[in-house]
C-alpha cells in the first residue's frame, strides 16, 4: 500500500512516499520557498538527488508537481494507489492524544488550536487542503507532535501561575517533536529488549527538547507550553526566568512582538555566541578559540545535563540515554560534552565509538552504569505507519 508522509511548513512542503507495511521509501523530496521567490524543489529517487527550479505560487502548485513526479517516475500508475496521507501537525493540545483521520471536524479543531501555534497549524491546513484536492479518495490523517506528550500528569504539565490562565486560556506544558520522541523511545526499547524501561530522549536539532519515557509513555518533557522552552537551541533561549522579559521591555520600549522575536529568532546558540544559530559553526569558533562559542557550547551541554539529572531522578533511574536529531546525530563533541558531565551517575563515554555521525550506535561503554545511544529519529516512517494503519482501518469499515 502506498501511504505519503507529508510535513507542510508555511513556506516548504517535505513529502516521503513508502511502500507500506514494508516501510520501503520509493521517493523523497521538498518543496521550498513556496509563495516567495527563486522557488524550487528537489526529489531524491534511486539514491539520486534532482533540483527543479519551478515557481511554486501556493501549496496546490506544489502537490500539483508532486503528483507529476510521482506519474512521470512511474512510483504509482494512478494517484487512486495512494492510499493513505499523514499530514504533521504541530500543536494538538489536550484535544489529540494520537494520530486521526482528517475531517471537517478536525479540520476545525486543527484551525481553532492555531492561536496556541499560529505559524505551524495554519501551514498544516493548507498542506492538508491541499492533498485532499489530488487525492480526494485517500485516508488522510493528522499526526500530531504533542500527542505523545499526552500521557503527562497534571503534576508535570501545570505551571504554577494563576489557575485561571490555565483554565481561560489553556496556558499549560504540551511539549514538541513527540513524533521524534516516541520512535526514539520505542527503538530503545527494541535495543534493550524490554518494554518496561526507563528512556532519556535528548532530541537536539535546531530546535532541542528531551523528555523522560517511562514503559512507552512520556511523563515529562523540557519543551512547555510553546517549544520555546528547556534547553538552549540554535535560536531560542529555552528556559529564562519569566520576569526578565518585562524588565526588558520597560527599559528598551519593545512590545511584545518584539521580545518573541528576540526569545524566538536572536537568542540561544545565536544570542550567546554572536555568530551562527548553527552548532557547527560553533564547533568550528570554540575550537578557534572564540570565548562566546567556548561559552555557548557549554551553557548548551550543561542544560542538557541538568534535564537528563532531573528526569533521572524523576523516573528513579535511567535504562538508556539516547541522541538524535541533527547535532544529537552528528556533533560528536556536544555528545562527549554531554556524557563526561554525567561521571557521576557512573555513565563512560567510549570515545572509539562516539567517533560516529548519523547511525544507530552504542556510544558508552560495557561498565557504563547507563547505555548511551546515537539513534536517528525517523518521524516519517511513524507518520506512515500510523497512516498506514487507519487507512487499513477505514478499508475494512
Ligand atoms: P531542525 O530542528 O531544523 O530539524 P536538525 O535536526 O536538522 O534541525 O538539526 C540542525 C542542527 O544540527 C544544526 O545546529 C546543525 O549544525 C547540526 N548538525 C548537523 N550536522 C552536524 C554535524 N556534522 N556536526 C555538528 N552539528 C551538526
């Protein structure tokens, strides 16, 4: 069964095509820059990567080359053999403990919930639209990336604000990259072969969050009520204490538009070390010797550090730490960084097999008190699975 994973951002539009249950990928690719300028989009098929500079003025435009691709490359003899489409949608809230299929209804609750992510869902919307006008037959479904965060308890979730604001105005912990989260956490739990188990995910990519997995469920996670929260990112500031922003706007004049793009787009990784957003760059600057980056670097780990002590002890212990997402995959100093700071919970890096970037591997070693694990997220193959199954679902009703 064909089934697509599709990821629409306001101005991009990531797809992957699997053959299901085989979870086969036959082609991949994105759009980018829909709406503006120098739009163009790459494929990659056979192992090969194929750029096309096209004007893309909607989504629509986009599916509309997709669909193309897809005929052209002979991936399907009619768009009738895709089954199923799972669209990524940000924010769910505490109306989405798991993947649904898409209906007007849905389609409404995806809408009302943009007030809580009023750039993601709104992109989601028209991504959704937009498939459902060239493949009107398929399931299409709504996978949401705080779902998995749904299992938290009140006692995690809640902020110690006024109670109103969260019952006026569900201020509360959703937590993000639940996707990532849960396909990292239940591969850990095929590598140790145990369902009752204690995970430490540490997702670190531009944007960074972990959360703590107890028997295939999330009891905590460092992102709260906007991803704008926890550990250091590339641009944004993870946890502050909340009175530094009116402070800042009595003394400068910003207004509230301002500080969230400050706290959003100039802070973190960015905000510290003055140069780049990019841990690479960082990388490249510390080693340089550049004080700011040196700084940055470690503001970076020691926050991680400090969630990964907190959820262990929150859990009453760790059976694996695991990393993934861009820099938790490829930046084998931020993960050294990482792991020499936890000596005292009897965790070894083994430098040997740290040496690695983008691949499933043991990074500690056989006397660690806790494995450490390099484990590339796949939130595709989730979206398609989960698609997978309630097309098969709706088939049989
Ligand atoms: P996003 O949150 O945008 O999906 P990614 O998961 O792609 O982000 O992660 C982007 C981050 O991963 C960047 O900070 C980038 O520098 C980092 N990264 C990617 N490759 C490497 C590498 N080889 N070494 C160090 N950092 C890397």
């Amino acid at each position: 069964m064909k089934i697509l994973a599709v990821n629409a951002g306001s101005s991009s539009l990531k797809f992957q095509m699997y053959e299901m249950p085989e979870e086969k990928v036959l082609i991949s690719g994105v759009f980018e820059r829909i709406g503006i300028d120098n739009s163009f989009y790459t494929i990659k098929l056979n192992g090969e990567k194929i750029r096309k500079d096209v004007e893309l003025s909607n989504h629509s435009v986009a599916v509309g080359f997709l669909t193309k691709e897809l005929l052209e490359n002979n991936i399907v003899d009619s768009l009738d053999e895709i089954k199923g489409v799972g669209h990524r949608v940000v924010q769910g809230a505490d109306k989405f403990d798991r993947t649904v299929i898409v209906d007007e209804n849905v389609e409404k609750m995806i809408s009302d919930l943009s007030c809580l992510a009023p750039l993601h869902n709104p992109a989601a919307l028209v991504g959704i639209k937009a498939f459902k006008e060239f493949m009107p037959n398929a399931t299409h479904t709504a996978v949401f990336d705080t779902a998995f965060h749904q299992t938290m308890p009140e006692v995690a979730y809640m902020y110690a604000l006024p109670y109103e604001w969260y019952k006026d105005y569900s201020v509360r912990k959703y937590g993000a990259h639940g996707t990532s989260h849960k396909y990292v956490s239940l591969r850990a739990r095929e590598i140790l072969g145990k369902d009752d188990s204690k995970i430490i995910v540490c997702h670190l990519g531009n944007g960074g969050s972990i959360s703590a997995v107890v028997n295939g469920k999330c009891i905590d996670t460092s992102m709260g009520f906007t991803p704008n929260a926890g550990v250091i990112m590339g641009t944004r500031c993870g946890d502050i204490d909340a009175s530094i922003i009116p402070y800042i706007m009595n003394v400068t004049g910003m207004n509230a538009n301002d500080i969230d793009t400050a706290i959003n787009k100039k802070s973190g990784l960015l905000g510290i070390s003055g140069i780049s957003s990019d841990s690479r760059d960082i990388e490249i600057n510390a080693e340089n010797g550049n004080k700011r980056c040196i700084l940055a670097q470690e503001m970076f780990s020691r926050r991680v550090v400090e969630y990964i002590a907190k959820y262990y002890v929150l859990m009453g212990g760790a059976d694996a730490i695991c990393f993934t997402a861009g820099i938790g995959e490829n930046s084998i100093s931020t993960r050294k960084s990482i792991i020499d700071k936890l000596g005292v919970l009897g965790i070894k890096l083994d430098e040997n097999a740290n040496n690695i970037r983008g691949e499933e591997k043991l990074i500690t070693t056989s006397d660690s008190k806790i494995p450490c694990y390099v484990i590339p997220t796949n939130e595709e193959v989730m979206i398609a699975r989960d698609t997978y199954n309630l097309a098969m679902e709706e088939k049989n009703v």
